[in-house]
C-alpha cells in the first residue's frame, strides 16, 4: 500500500537527495527558469526587477553542512557567476569537507570553472560538473538565455573541467534545438564522463512570458520539436548510447520506468 502513494521522482530529486544554495536570484535572465517562476511568481520571495541581480545569503554561505545521505546538487536554484563565485566556493568547500558526494549544476562560464577546479582539486574525487548546455544556436541561445555564456564558452567550460580530471556530465533540459540535439550530443560526448541528461521544457504555459509574436513563434517551435513524435525518433538515434540519460519528462513518453529514489542519477 505505501509504495502507491510514494511521491514520483522528478526534477533534482532524479539526481540529488538534498540541494543546497547560496543565494537568490539570476542575472542569466533564463525566459523559461523554474527558480524564478517559484521563487518570484508563485512564492513572492523576490520582486520581478530584483531577479537579475544576485543576493548573496551570508547564513548559507557561513553553514557547516553534515553529511547527506546521498548525492548533493549545487546550486539548485541559481548559477554560479563571477559575482557569487568566492561564496560559490566557500560552499562547495563545506559540503565537500563533510565528506558529501556533490553534483555542480550550471551554465557555466570558463573562468569561473577554472577557479573551482583550482580551489577543489584535493575533492576532486567527490564531485561530479553537469553543465546546462542546450543548443548551439546562438540566435537560440540568445532569445532563451540572453545572459548566459554562449555555446562555445560553454564548450570550453566543460574541456576544462574533464583535462582536470574531474567528472563531466552534460544537462540537456530544457532541449532548445530539438532539431540539432543529436549532433550536438555528438559534439559533446568526448568531453563527457559521466552522463548526458536531456529533457523537455516543463510548463511551457505557466513559465514563459509570450510577450511577442517572435515569441509566440519560438514556443512554437519548442512544443514541435518536443512533441511525442519527436522524442521517439530522438530516443531511436540516442537511446542505444550507455552514457545517456533521459528525464522524467521524456521517461513519460517513451514509457521508461522513472526512478525507483531520489538520487540515483541514472
């Protein structure tokens, strides 16, 4: 009977059984962003023209972490940018020095990746970069993730952390370019050690603003390309490669069973 009203396991709890932040808001200014359609729209943490400058919580960055029973994802709710870089690291540090097996979670930007790998090489073996790389389309990235490093940088980011020898991994949530993700995982797979997740965009409705008819063309496009259909052929030309993983998102369409516990990461 328990196991029919177990909670489904969904969004970080498919990777992580605790996440962890050190601040609030975004200055990447991401139109389709879960944090900011929780913490802005649905909750009123932070008012709408306060999302894109980051608020460093010196309690979060001042805690001593225990050891969590599982995998931990940080952030969760922000990226890590120069402006929260040193708080970003003092964090990782006390998660990392309680013994914590950690996942890094961002769209990151090359010479803050270079900083975390220097100041975290000695836990090197505990950590595990996942770095949010949608599409390579610049015109893409651009409209969606305005503020955001661009593919290229991206790219970068992820060449550095595996020469360091860290663990790589690869998110592909939301799937911006549901036309090109196949040659961009191509693209991808040298640089990556652990895993590439792909998923759809979530509450495409409730989340992004269709402010334009530019807008409304490219939310378009996006339920198109990440229609039943689509995802099928996709999982026909991917699903054959160990090293991919799909999100609960897709795991609906093509009936794959969804995670058994939070923080498997498979």
């Amino acid at each position: 009977m328990e196991d029919n009203f177990r909670k489904p396991v969904r969004g970080t709890a498919e990777w992580a059984v605790a996440t962890v932040d050190c601040g609030i808001g975004c200055p990447h200014g991401c139109r389709y962003c879960y944090a900011r359609a929780k913490l802005v729209d649905r909750l009123g943490l932070v008012a709408p023209a306060a999302w894109s400058t980051f608020r460093i919580d010196e309690e979060a960055v001042r805690r001593k972490h225990p050891l969590y029973p599982g995998q931990v994802m940080f952030p969760a709710h922000h990226d890590i940018v120069p402006e929260n870089l040193a708080a970003c690291c003092a964090v990782l540090s006390s998660l990392l020095a309680a013994g914590n097996r950690v996942l890094v979670v961002s769209k990151p930007h090359p010479d803050c990746i270079e900083t975390l790998c220097r100041e975290l090489w000695r836990f090197r073996e505990q950590l595990l970069f996942r770095f949010t790389i949608t599409a390579r389309d610049e015109r893409i990235l651009h409209l969606w993730e305005p503020r955001a490093p661009g593919y290229d940088e991206r790219r970068a980011a992820l060449a550095q952390a595996f020469g360091h020898g860290f663990a790589t991994s690869v998110s592909v949530e939301p799937m911006l370019d549901g036309g090109d993700v196949v040659a961009m995982v191509q693209d991808l797979l040298p640089l990556v050690s652990h895993s590439i997740w792909i998923g759809k965009m979530n509450r495409v409705g409730e989340r992004v603003s269709c402010d334009s008819p530019a807008m409304a063309r490219e939310i378009a496009r996006i339920e198109r390309q990440q229609d039943d259909a689509r995802i099928r052929e996709i999982y026909r030309q991917l699903g054959d490669l160990p090293i991919i993983r799909w999100k609960e998102s897709i795991k609906t369409v093509l009936g794959l069973a969804p995670a058994a516990a939070p923080g498997l990461d498979v």
